[in-house]
C-alpha cells in the first residue's frame, strides 16, 4: 500500500536536498503515485528526533530517513519511544531507510539498495512494511548521569567502538566503510581484557573476563561478515557476542570459531544455533545487565556514548513496521 504523506528526515552533511528530491521524483514516476512530501532537516545537535516528530506533526504516515546510520538511529528512537507509549497497536508511521552513510548497516541487513537512492525510495513507497524489534541501553557513565538510548543493529565496548572512536571521519569520507578495516589493528590494541558481571534473562550475575562484548538485533557487518548468525530483527530477542582473546592463540580461537564453526561449518551442518568456543561465547536474551570492573566506550549504531561502568539492555519487540 503506498504512503499518502512521506516525511523526509535528511541529514544536509550527507546530500544536498536537490539530490534527494531527483532521486523520489524518479521514484515516484516509476511508482505511479505522487503522495503528498515534506522535508525536515536534522542538525548537529538533534540528529533526528525534532525532524521526525515535524515529519508526525505535517501527517506523514511514512517517513524516511535519509543519512548514515545515525540519523536512521535516531529517527528510529522516536518512532519505537512514540510505539512504547501509544494505546494503539497500529505504528504512529512506518520507516523507510535511505542509506546515505559510511556503514549503513540497518540498509544492509534489510536488503536496502545501497549507493542508489531511486531505489531506496522505490523500496519504501512499494515495499511491504516488516516489523523490527528495536534494543535499549541504558547506560551508567564514569561521572554518574545514566542514559537510554535506542539502537536498530548492533551496541557494545571493546574493539567495535574502538573502531568507531580511532577511524578519521575524513577517510570514512574518501574510502567509505574500508576506513574502518584501516583502525582494526588500532582498535584491537586498545581493547584490553577486563572483568565484567553478566546477568541475562534475570537470573543471576556470572563473572566473565572479555575485552568486546557486542549486542545485536541484526547480525550483518559491512563486506558481508555475518557477526551475529543467529540474530533475527523481529524474533523478539537480542543477540550477545563476548570475545575474550589474549595472545595469538586466542585469536586464531577467535577466527576458528567466526570462520569454521560459525560460517562454513554451520552452513554444511545446517546448525540452528551459534557455536561458542574457549575464546567466545554467544547467548540470546531479553533483557542483559552488564557490570564492568573498568569503565569502557559504549556505542550504539555507531554513536559513542563515552565511557560506561555498567550497561542494561532491553529489547521493545516489532517496535516499528519497516519498508
């Protein structure tokens, strides 16, 4: 069913707003359907929440975010808080994604055209709308102020967000997702083993050791790597990956149990279920408290969130219907 109202939440340091408008045009065309179009600009400072409730507040009963993942992170946010709140089991609006950024992960993970926005805007106004689960984190920072926060993919300390805090925001421009292979050795360097108490499902904390703890709702990284095998984006549950590696046997652990145990293996065995190893450990969940004895970089969807001491983490099922 297309949209009668499109809200377009664009981010102005990703594309110029004439890009956009050639790019739904042709979609549009090729659709058959002229709906009614409004635009609202994120800035620096709120990098979509404002712009997604002006795109409610104009009617929009679709609204697309076009930018990195951030910008889709936020509009998410919004419209999965708004979801949370409302009587209704209807969604306040569905959301279109329009991958303007350097991961672009959500788009990934969805099949959203990359590199071709027609497409992408084809893809929301024709697309059948699929629930997705969206995850919460609320996290304790060093100096005490405690925050929530949404993510749609993936959130987690050690050498994800390490890669996201050492990788030049001007190579992400001029190599795109590659900056980030460019950090790995750095951030694989800074991410030293700490101790941490994980509770999951309620029960009770167990002492782990682990320099990356990594959470997802989705599974797929950029170039196709599949971290997570067994996260579903509308099953209802999260995803938690935990690598303790020390030394190069641990890593070569490490890499077994991704590569064999995990891709090759599982597909010739046709396993159900991630395998866990002496140097990872892979569990689902609802609900995750994480206690660190050393406080870490915390990111969501590639936002850094700054140094954290404890980290609980929900998941909202079908909190939005995406295209």
């Amino acid at each position: 069913m297309s949209a009668a109202h499109v809200g377009i939440v664009w981010n102005p340091s990703k594309t110029e707003r004439e890009m956009l408008e050639a790019a739904l045009a042709e979609a549009c065309v090729a659709d058959g359907t002229q709906p009614v179009v409004t635009w609202h600009e994120t800035s620096v400072e709120d990098p979509g929440r404002a712009a997604s409730q002006a795109a409610l507040d104009a009617g929009a009963d679709l609204i697309c975010a076009a930018g990195g993942d951030g910008t889709v992170r936020a509009v998410a946010e919004h419209l999965a808080e708004l979801s949370a709140k409302s009587a209704s089991a209807r969604p306040v609006a569905e959301l279109g994604v329009i991958p303007l950024g350097t991961g672009n992960l959500l788009a990934r993970n969805l099949d959203v055209p990359l590199n071709d926005p027609a497409a992408a805007f084809m893809r929301a106004l024709t697309g059948v709308a699929q629930p997705l689960d969206i995850g919460w984190a609320e996290v304790v920072l060093v100096d005490g102020e405690t925050q929530r926060h949404a993510f749609a993919v993936m959130a987690g300390f050690g050498i994800d967000a390490h890669m996201i805090t050492e990788t030049s925001d001007d190579l992400k421009d001029r190599a795109g997702w590659l900056a980030y292979v460019e950090s790995l050795g750095r951030a694989v360097s800074a991410s030293e083993v700490i101790g941490v108490r994980v509770a999951r499902d309620g029960g009770e904390a167990v002492a782990e050791e682990a320099h990356t703890l990594i959470v997802g709702n989705c599974g797929m990284l950029q170039g196709g790597i599949t971290l997570l095998p067994d996260a579903d984006p509308a099953d209802g549950e999260l995803d938690v990956l935990l690598l303790r590696a020390a030394g190069i046997a641990g890593w070569a652990d490490t890499l077994r149990n991704m590569v064999w145990d995990n891709g090759v293996k599982r597909f010739l065995t046709r396993s159900d279920t991630a395998q866990s190893s002496a140097s990872t450990a892979h569990a689902r969940f609802t609900e995750l408290t994480i206690e660190l004895d050393e406080s870490r970089v915390f990111e969501v969807d590639g936002d850094d969130l700054g140094e954290v001491t404890r980290i609980e983490i929900t998941v909202q099922p079908e909190a939005l219907r995406v295209r």
